[in-house]
C-alpha cells in the first residue's frame, strides 16, 4: 500500500475538524491557574528544604 501526502493531510484536516478547541477565556484561566500552581509547588519546596536543611545542620552539629 502507497504513501499517500494528499490524503493523510485530507485525513489530519478532518481530524482537526473534530477537535473542540478551548476559548479565549478558558486558555487564560488555565494559564492563571498554572501560574499559581507553580507559585504555590515553588514556595511549599523553597520552605520543605529550609525545613530539611535546619534539621540536618541541627543533628550533625554543623555552624
């Protein structure tokens, strides 16, 4: 069976055609709250590690 570009794109278009693409406004609170998330992922990990490394210098006696 041949390779056919033509009808692969024919294929691809109509698949495309199926396909419910977010709105504007939905693209821009998912973005918002990606943003956040990674603020509050960021923040939870800057103080774990804080937390990790107090404890650590505290049991082995390191100024």
């Amino acid at each position: 069976m041949a390779f056919s570009p033509f009808k692969f794109l024919q294929e691809v278009r109509s698949e495309t055609a199926k396909v419910t693409w977010p709105t504007r406004k939905e693209t821009t609170i998912t973005t918002i709250m990606v943003f956040v998330m990674v603020a509050l992922a960021s923040i939870f990990f800057f103080l774990s590690d804080l937390i990790i490394r107090y404890v650590v210098t505290f049991l082995l006696g390191v100024h």
